[in-house]
C-alpha cells in the first residue's frame, strides 16, 4: 500500500526503494543502502540527488562517508504543496497557448438530474464572462415549458446587476405560460408545429444543451470556441430573417 502511494507520488521503483530503506533505519551511508536495495552505488548517488531535491531525505556532507538522513514523513506534504503552486502556475500558461492555437479539443461535461438545477447557478458567472469576452447575447433555442421549471433560476439570473448589460434571443414554438415579460429577453415563437423538448443556448464559447422535458433530466456543456461561432452564426441568420419579414 505504501509502495503504491509513493507510486502515485510520482517516485520510481529505485526512488521508493531507497526511501523506505533510508526511513527504516533513519540514517545510512551509501555503501550500506546500496547493500540494502541492490542498487548499484553509482545509481545510488543520482536517485539520492532526485529524492534530496523533493525533499523527501537529506545529505550529510560532512560525515565519512557520506549520510543520507531521511526526513519526518511530514515534509511530504511540503512536496505536495510544491506540486500543486507548480500547476497553479502551469494551468494559465498552458490556456495562454490553447486559446493562441487554431483547433483545441473540446471540452464536454455531463450534469444529471440530481445536480442540473444547480449547476445553472454555480456555473452563471462563468458562462455570463465568456459572454462578456465573445457575444453579449444568448443565443439559442427551447421548449416554452423550461421557463415555468425553472422560473426562480430565471428571475435570478436577470435581476442580477451585471447581467443588465446581457442580451437573450431565444426561439421557441409556443408562449411561455405564467412567465412575466423581462426587459433583456427577445422570443421568437415559431408555432405549435415545431416540437422543441429541450432546450440549446450558445453563451460565449460555450455551448449549453438541458434535457427537461422527458426522465432523465440532464444537461450536457461543451467548450468549443469554433463550433459555439457556427452556432451564433446560425441563430444571428435565422434572427435576422425573420425580422426581415
């Protein structure tokens, strides 16, 4: 079990061999450690060098030979502390060169029934700064029974202070019953013949899908810049038609 953390750790077979050994008995030269494990000395010396840098044991310089001292257990959470800064460094960088390239892969994530209501609330900001960056207008389309569901999350969302500066163009195929009119949302009914039953909303480069009028309810996010482009541009055309006539 131990051998398997330290695996998830990131140490190799050679790093855990030496550590326990070292752990075991506190303190050790590298002739004897080498004994120990058979681990060549020479090997010996670098995979002491790697475990020395993560801070998992020490070097004793001074003495003849030299000691490798191994370090209370509780220093491994400063490793794992190192780790995690570097990440939290990486992530922006790594985003910086995703949002510079021409095609990324997209990024999708299910919600079920259990946690959707929710997640229209938690994740509001993140979709509305997409919004801000890209398209100040929802774009999409839905089934007019979605507003009466989840007409508490609605009022929310629009009596927020930012969301003021928001747009929302939906279509959907009959009136939303029992929905006061809010000054932000423009629908466009396209009559009783068109079956909508769900509903797609194009928020920035997200592309959101809810699934609510039939069991399971589920809505499923899409993170693709390129393909959420298309999609505006389809509704935009379709908005624009129909104004025409």
């Amino acid at each position: 079990m131990i051998t398997e953390y330290l695996q998830k750790l990131g140490l190799s077979d050679k790093e855990i061999a030496l550590y326990l050994a070292i752990l075991q008995r506190g303190k050790v030269d590298i002739p004897e450690v080498a004994k120990i494990t058979g681990i060549n000395r020479t090997t010996v010396y670098s995979v002491a060098s790697e475990l020395v840098s993560k801070g998992f044991i020490s070097q004793d310089l001074g003495s003849r030979p030299n000691m490798l001292i191994a370090q209370d257990p509780e220093q491994l959470k400063t490793y794992v502390n190192r780790q995690r800064n570097i990440v939290d460094s990486l992530i922006p960088e790594l985003h910086t060169i995703s949002k510079n390239t021409e095609y990324s892969v997209p990024k999708i994530k299910f919600v079920s029934e259990l946690d959707l209501e929710s997640y229209l609330y938690s994740e509001a900001d993140r979709w509305d700064k997409s919004m801000a960056e890209t398209d100040s207008t929802l774009w999409g389309m839905q089934d007019p029974t979605f507003a009466p569901r989840y007409q508490k999350w609605i009022k929310w969302y629009y009596t927020r202070p930012h969301t003021k500066d928001f747009k929302v163009k939906v279509i959907t195929n009959s009136e939303e019953k029992g929905m006061p009119k809010l000054p932000q949302r423009e629908i466009m009914y396209f009559g009783d013949k068109f079956d909508f039953n769900s509903a797609v909303w194009i928020r920035g480069n997200y592309i959101v899908m809810v699934s609510y009028k039939e069991q399971p309810n589920y809505l499923i996010e899409i993170y693709d810049k390129r393909l959420a482009h298309n999609l505006r541009e389809l509704f935009k055309g379709i908005w624009e038609y129909k104004e025409k006539f």
